[in-house]
C-alpha cells in the first residue's frame, strides 16, 4: 500500500497567509476579520491536537530546533526594523 499525498504544504501556508491578512486589512469591519481569525484558531488547536498525539521521529528534534531558530531571526529582525 503506498501513500498518495492529495495537499500542497506551501498552498496552505498561502492560504493561512491570505486567511490572516484578511485580519489585519483596514477594508474589513471587526466582524469579517474575527471571523477569519476564528478560522486560523481551529486550523491552530486542530494542529496542537494531531502533533499533540503524533508519534516521534529520527531527527525530529532537529527539525524544530531549526524552524525555532528561524522563529527566533524572524522576530528579532522585525524588533530592529
């Protein structure tokens, strides 16, 4: 049996993008952007929830020390702009 991956991860991060300058856009009244934000929060808690219970892997560690450090960059070059 072989596994036929059907989602594009750099599609859904377009999306989420979208989803969350939806947020921050002045064109919207509050009501449209808590909605959108509501969206992001379940895509958030179902995410917390899958890897919450997923199990670990080889180099895992790794991988996330590396995304926290690109987390960290990230952060501290928008506190310096």
């Amino acid at each position: 049996m072989s596994f036929v991956k059907r989602w594009d991860v750099d599609d859904i991060q377009r999306q989420l993008n979208a989803c969350s300058a939806q947020v921050y856009s002045s064109y919207n009244d509050g009501f449209t952007q808590w909605y959108c934000k509501q969206d992001l929060l379940r895509v958030k808690y179902q995410l917390d929830e899958l890897l919450r219970t997923a199990p670990t892997f080889a180099g895992e560690q790794e991988f996330i020390n590396e995304l926290d450090q690109q987390l960290v960059w990230k952060r501290l070059n928008e506190k310096t702009n």
